[in-house]
C-alpha cells in the first residue's frame, strides 16, 4: 500500500519541509516521512485507513504521547481549577461557610488528581492509552463543568479555557411524598485534546500527532439528587461504556447490594465524621462490618494520597446543622423551579 501511496503524492513531496539528509540513508524512512508530511499538508487527499497504515509508522509514538499527555493535563488543569472556583463563589452565595468547605475541598481533590496526573506523564503506558489519573482529571473536571453549567452558575455558550460545556437541558424529574427530588441533565463536554480512555477509535485520527481521534466529546447525564435535611448529591454517568466502566462497582450495605455507576459528588450529614458532615469525592475503597465497596477511578487516586480517601471532613469545622439543611433546601427549591420551567417551556415545542 505505501508504494502505491508514494506513487499517488511524489509530485507533491519536492513541495514539502522534509529533509532527507537527516535520515540517513535509509530509504524506507525517508519514504515513509516524506509520506507524512505531505499527508499533513494535503489530508484531504487520503483515506483514514491510508493516514492510520502511512503515518504512525512514520512519527515517533512515544514523544508524541508525552506531549499530548502533558498538553491535555495543562488544558484540563486550568478549566477544573476555574471550575472549582465557580463552584465555590456560587455555594458561597447560597450559603458563605458551605461554599468555602465545598471548594476547598474540591480544590484539594483535584490538586492530588493533576499532581498524580503529572508524575505519570513519564511513566511507560501504551502509547494509544492515556494515564489513569489523566483520564481521572478529565472525568471531574467534566462533572464540575456540567454542574457549574446546570446549576445556572455560567452560561452553556460560554467557552471555558479551551474547553466547552453544553447543556441539553432536563431529560426527567421526579418529586416524591417526602419531599425528595432528582432531576436529571443531558450535557456533552468537549476539549481541544483528546483525554480518554478508549483503546480504538472509529473517528479519523488527528494528523497533529498522529495517534488521537479529531472529536473529543464526552457526553453525559448529571444527576441531581436531594433529601431535604439529610444530602445533595451530584452525579455524573458517562455515555461512553469503556468510560463508565470506571466508576461501575457494587457496594454492600448491609446485607443488600446497591449498584453505583457514576462518579458523584456528595454532601451528607455524616455520624462517623468528627464535624458532623462530609463531602465525598468518588468512592474510595471501604470494608466494614456492615459497608464494602471496591471504590471507583478517583476514589483509588484519592485514597492513595491521604487518610481519609474520598471523605472530606475537616472544613465542615464551625458549620451548624441550620446551614446545611438551608444549603440542601436551596438546592431542592432551585431543582423544583427548573423543573418547572422545563414543563412550562416543552408545551411550546
């Protein structure tokens, strides 16, 4: 197939940048190089499966992982950080002692996160597989970007760093007797750089390195899930089945099993934690006489860097039961609005 291709462009390789003399005299190097770089200039010319057979052979796969990693973990790392910062002035508003436990909480969870990330970045992977603590990077920041996006912090058209978040609006919503409420978004989270964790792409692969598909969307459902005077949760499922497998366990509480798929965030009133409440990050590993659970992507990251795993306590110091009860109404009360607008807008479409 590569002579036929060589055939096909050789008019145009005199119009490219390569020089031979740096490759030695090896000629099927120098071929396959020269390939490359009129493929880049003129891709339209070839088929996906030509650029796949043509190009990688001709890059060098492992510096060109390294640097995309690296660029991926500096795009994520400025998008999650503002993320945590919208989330955390916003809860402020709602309630000021909350939103500062809540952020700076995140902000610590995601701080391990990209540390981890970073000290992977040169630590020998398959060169078409990214780094678990990337892919962690990626999956947070997406649930704090469509959160920020559902909960009417930013608007959905807004661009965020490089990196967009859209929101597809309300796809249920149910209130029970006892006043509690879930309501579920659609969203799609998009970067400049592909972060995941699938090991084939059906997309046609991007020329910039060579080993990466052109879309990068990770789309969603967020789940807001409210019990007044108890917990809020925020939970994100993936649509893609190779992400979702990550946060897929099945934990024990009692003698009943519950199966969890999603990576979530939750604020709870906690008996075991010294201040009363908790924000949990993920689900870190856990047995107990009457709880086990195997713990998720970031629970495991979490749980490897500090001894209270997933479970953020300390910064909940100070805060009265009062405050979280009015913070998990607030949330409750905003849900049921939305929700309500929801009904009233679709008996326009």
């Amino acid at each position: 197939m590569r002579s036929n291709v060589i055939e096909q462009i050789a008019p145009l390789i005199e119009n490219t940048d390569t020089d031979s003399r740096d490759l030695g005299q090896d000629s099927a190097a120098i071929a396959d190089v020269e390939v490359a770089c009129v493929m880049q200039k003129y891709p339209y010319m070839f088929t996906s499966r030509e650029k796949a057979r043509v190009v990688y052979p001709a890059i060098d796969r492992e510096g060109a992982r390294l640097d995309h990693e690296s660029s991926i973990v500096d795009e994520l790392g400025l998008t999650g950080r503002r993320a945590v910062s919208i989330l955390e002035h916003c809860f402020a508003g709602i309630e000021p002692q909350i939103g500062m436990a809540i952020g700076g909480s995140l902000r610590e969870a995601y701080d391990i996160i990209e540390s981890a990330a970073r000290s992977e970045l040169n630590v020998d992977v398959h060169v078409d597989s990214t780094s678990e603590s990337v892919v962690a990077m990626r999956d947070l920041t997406a649930l704090m970007n469509i959160l920020v996006v559902s909960m009417g912090f930013v608007s959905g058209e807004e661009s965020i760093v490089e990196q967009s978040t859209y929101l597809f609006g309300m796809t249920d919503y149910t209130m029970r007797t006892n006043g509690r409420t879930k309501a579920v978004y659609a969203g799609c989270y998009e970067t400049w750089r592909y972060a995941g964790d699938e090991t084939e792409f059906e997309s046609e692969p991007d020329l910039e390195d060579g080993l990466y598909p052109d879309e990068y969307h990770y789309g969603g459902t967020l789940r807001v899930d409210v019990e007044p005077a108890k917990r809020v949760e925020f939970a994100f499922t993936h649509s893609n089945e190779q992400s979702a497998h990550r946060y897929n366990q099945s934990v024990q509480v009692d003698t009943r099993f519950i199966d969890a798929a999603d990576l979530s965030i939750r604020l709870d009133k906690d008996p075991k934690s010294p201040t009363g409440f908790s924000l949990d990050i993920g689900r870190d590993p856990r047995v107990g006489d009457d709880f086990a659970r195997p713990g998720d992507l970031i629970g495991k990251i979490l749980a490897r860097h500090r001894s209270e795993g997933s479970h953020f306590t300390e910064r909940f110091a100070g805060i009265s039961e009062d405050q979280i009860d009015r913070f998990i109404a607030y949330v409750g009360s905003f849900v049921q609005s939305d929700a309500e607008i929801h009904r009233y807008l679709s008996n326009f479409e």
